[in-house]
C-alpha cells in the first residue's frame, strides 16, 4: 500500500520545518504544495519525507527538506523575483522557488538530470514558470540575468565572482562555500556594487563543479 503522502508531507513541515525554526509562511506552504515523492526516483520513494538528502542517480541528491527550506527562506522572496536555481538536480528545489517568486530558471550541469528534472516538473505542472537548462551554473546564466535572488545547490571552494556579477542591486544570493567535506551556508546581498555577507549554518552539500566550483 501507497503511504498517506500529504500526511507525510504535513508531518515533514511541522516537525522538520516549523519544528527547527523556519518561520516565513509562504515557504512553509509552498513545501506542502509541493509533492516531494514526485522528484524522487521510484526505487526511494519511501524515503520522499526523510530527513535526509535522498540519491537520485549519477552520484548526486535530492538535498534535505530542511535545507531546502532554509535556503528559500534566506532569499525572502515576495512573489515577483526572477530566480536562478543552480543546480536542478530532481528539479525539486526549482518547483519550490516556482512557488514562491515570478519565474525560475534552474541551471543543471548532467543531462541525464536536466530531463529528470523537467519531466518531475512537467508530470506535477510546474513548467508555466520554471524552465531547465543544461549548462555550467558555476558561472550563472547570462541570458536571463539579472536575478532578484540566485540559489545554488552545491557547494563551491568560495563564491562565484559571476554569480555576484549577474545579482541585480540588493539581490541575494544563498549558496554553501568551503571544503569538500564542509561547508558554511552563506547568503551574500549585493548592495550598491558591494556586498554583504552572513553564515546561516554549517552544511554539506555536493561538490559544485564548473569553471566557477571544483573542476
Ligand atoms: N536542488 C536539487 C539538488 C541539487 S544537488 C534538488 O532539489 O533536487 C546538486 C546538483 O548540482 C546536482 O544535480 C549536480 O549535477 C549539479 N551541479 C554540480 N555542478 C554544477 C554546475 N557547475 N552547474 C550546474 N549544475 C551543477
């Protein structure tokens, strides 16, 4: 028998989500809009409402409900931003952003992972809005730039200098910087040219790879 998803996704929220201390509503209701057991490959299913990245093939993973709550909330997006989501992975962080500003371009290196992603996308109706490119995010996505907020789900050895470059003013950007093993989840808003930075916690993500991440 199938598990009760939405009570499992209703369970994630309050207890992963709420519980550790994500407050901005519209986040918390975008993440029981949106069907995580949908992004996750049939053979994890069950894992869908853990709390844990989930693989998803090619040595990568679906990153943690929690993380990807935190880093959304981080951006405090109002609904009419333009976003870049680097690294599209399950495609299931782009659909969350989707949720929560204008339009989302998610950038993702593999192309086995772009089309997972665009069909996880295209099967829960999240395509009006959030469109999948294959390419290196490590150096953003100069087409569309400039982004109101740019969030990158893999962790760089330090901040991209084209990522900042393609921010519009007081843009913010979310990304993990440090170590293979360790990193520090940094949101960095660019202010008049400048830019300000804050470490929201201590993380472990994928290895960014590209011109911009580990080569
Ligand atoms: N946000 C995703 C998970 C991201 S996992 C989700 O919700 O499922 C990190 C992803 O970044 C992986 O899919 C990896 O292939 C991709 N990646 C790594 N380096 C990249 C680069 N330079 N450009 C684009 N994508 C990259």
């Amino acid at each position: 028998m199938n598990p009760d998803w939405a009570t499992e996704r209703k369970r994630m929220v309050d207890q992963q989500l709420r519980g550790r201390g994500i407050a901005d509503e519209r986040v918390l209701a975008a993440m029981l809009e949106i069907p995580r057991e949908e992004f996750v490959p049939l053979e994890s299913r069950v894992l869908s409402y853990a709390d844990d990245p989930v693989p998803i093939g090619f040595g990568q993973t679906i990153s943690q409900p929690y993380m990807t709550a935190l880093m959304a909330e981080s951006l405090k997006l109002k609904g009419t931003e333009t976003i870049l989501d680097v690294g599209a992975g399950s495609g299931y962080g782009a659909a969350v952003l989707g949720v929560l500003g204008a339009r989302v371009i998610s950038i993702e290196l593999v192309e086995g992972l772009a089309q997972f992603a665009r069909r996880n996308l295209q099967r829960t109706g999240r395509t009006g809005n959030v469109t999948v490119i294959v390419g290196d995010g490590s150096v953003g996505y100069a087409e569309s730039a400039p982004y109101d907020a740019i969030s990158v789900g893999a962790a760089a050895p330090e901040t991209p200098a084209k990522l900042i470059d393609q921010l519009r003013d007081s843009g913010r950007l979310v990304i993990p910087v440090g170590t293979r093993k360790d990193q520090s989840l940094m949101v960095i808003t660019k202010k008049k040219g400048g830019t300000n930075s804050r470490t929201v916690t201590q993380c472990r993500f994928v290895p960014l790879r590209g011109a911009g991440g580990w080569r």
